[in-house]
C-alpha cells in the first residue's frame, strides 16, 4: 500500500476500534495520531520511504541500517517477530518513563507471543521462500547488532533511570509523529519540524501516553495486514521462512486501493469521529436554552 494509505487505515481502525473501549478523546486522539504513524513505521526498512526520508540523510542513514539488518525491504520489518522486537522496544520505553511494571511485562507478554508465533509460521510455512540475507554469516551480524542495541539501551536505563525513558519515549513520539505528518505532503520544512516541538509539549505537559505503546503496535500490525493483502505478501515466518504471505488481492497504488480502499478508510474515519464527539456534543447542547425574541 502507499504511505497515505497505510496513515489512513492506522488513524481510522484505531478510532473505529476505541469505540467500545470508551477511552477519553485525548487518549483517542494520541493513539489515533501514534497508530498512523506507526501503520507507516515498517517501512523505515527502505531509503527512499515517506518516513526514511523526514530528517534527511540522519533517517536516510537509520533506515540504511535497519534495511540492513531486517534483511531488505519488506522482511524483518514486516514480520510476527519484527513486531514482537518492535513491542519490547515501546514498551519497554514506556514502563521506564511511567516506572509500570505492568507494562513492561504486558510487552514480554507480546513479544514473546509474537516470537512463537513467527516461529510456528516459519516451520509450518510451505518451502522456505527468497533469502533474507545474501550471506548466512549476514544474519548473524545483524542478532548482534540488535543485541548490542538492546544491551545499550539496557546501560543507558540503568544509569539514567527515569531520564532515558523520557528520551526513548520522546525519540519514538518523534518518530511516529513524523511517519504520521510526513505522507500528507506539506510544502516547506514544516512537516518535517513539527514533530519536535509536539513532542516537547506533551512530554512537558505531562499528558498521558499510556495508549502510545499499544497504539504503536497496532498500527504496525495494521501496516502487515495492509500489505499483505496487496501483490507480494509479508515474511510473517522471517527468519525462519521467507514465503510471502497474504492473499495478494491488488497491486500498491492501483485502481483497488485508490478507488475502493482508500474510500472506504475516509468513510470509516469520520463515522467513527463522529461517534467518538457526538456524545460531547450532545453534552453540551442539552443544556443551552435557546429564548426566543419577545418571550
């Protein structure tokens, strides 16, 4: 799917999914905003995506990396286990900068659900696909890439406790924050800027982020199912297995997705928004008297 689309589908289905939840609207609003960022994110495998391409050659060069690492454009990234490491990650992030030791076990929870469930993919996947490395020894600098990551992150928590969570919670506000704005195509740098100072604000407000981590790692999940349903499919085994995944209904970008998809994400946004403000509305109306001249 294209970057728009995929913004879209995260924003809508994550307002559309809150309804019975009865969330408040700023909860509603930061998930709904984190979740099209996010249904954007798995494609910071490749250089030249809408999010690789928001902070110039500093996310031109991460998205390198990651490309590296995951193998290529649309396998780790797009993988049950590349949401399972994605779910440790904002989790983690998220436990440290509240101090919950609730969240931080509900994302083990995730990412090991995710780790056997890539697994059981990829041992029951039927052949094992295209490679995701073109040289074996390729798969293991990138395990220890990851573990020299997490070890960092581990000793910058350790020393810094609360502080680092601010930092990570803040780096992946930006992050999702700019995957969200960067699809609709502002003209000048603003786009790209904004991102920073909201981050500021609502780390200096102290506004609650709790939805952040699940709302990042639905609109991941959102982003895998959104292209598994368009020619080419997803790794949902990797490493194990590269066979592609998905029914492959239509290609990115073509008649299906313009004309029928992305109608449909607009229609179920906005009935959903409406949804979630009318009872606001209502609220609010009911008490006003309206009194007529003359009476």
């Amino acid at each position: 799917m294209m970057g728009r689309t995929h913004a879209l589908s995260g924003a809508a289905l994550f307002t559309a999914g809150s309804i019975p939840l009865g969330l408040p609207w700023h909860q509603v609003l930061v998930g709904a905003v984190a979740c099209a960022g996010a249904a954007v994110l798995p494609d910071i495998d490749h250089h030249g995506s809408h999010v690789a391409r928001t902070f110039g050659p500093l996310t031109r060069g991460f998205a390198w990396g990651v490309g590296k690492v995951a193998g290529g454009h649309r396998n780790g990234t797009h993988s049950a286990l590349g949401v399972g490491l994605l779910a440790a990650v904002v989790f983690f992030a998220s436990a440290v900068y509240v101090q919950d030791e609730v969240t931080f076990w509900i994302g083990c929870g995730i990412t090991g659900t995710m780790l056997v469930v890539g697994l059981l993919i990829g041992l029951f996947s039927k052949g094992r696909g295209r490679a995701a490395y073109k040289k074996p020894w390729h798969g293991f600098l990138a395990i220890m890439a990851c573990a020299l990551a997490a070890a960092g992150i581990g000793a910058g928590t350790y020393w810094y406790g609360q502080d680092a969570g601010v930092v990570l919670v803040g780096a992946v506000l930006v992050l999702v924050l700019a995957a969200a704005i960067r699809p609709l195509n502002i003209k000048g740098i603003w786009d790209d800027l904004a991102p920073i100072p909201i981050t500021f604000a609502l780390l200096w407000f102290h506004v609650d982020l709790s939805v952040l981590p699940y709302a990042v790692v639905v609109g991941v999940v959102i982003h895998i199912c959104g292209d598994m349903i368009t020619r080419g499919g997803c790794p949902l085994g990797w490493p194990w297995s590269q066979t592609m995944h998905g029914p492959k209904w239509f290609r990115t970008g073509d008649k299906t997705e313009k004309g029928l998809v992305f109608p449909a994400l607009v229609v179920i946004l906005c009935v959903s928004f409406g949804v979630h403000v009318s009872p606001f509305i209502l609220e609010h109306t009911e008490g006003l008297q309206v009194t007529l001249p003359g009476r």
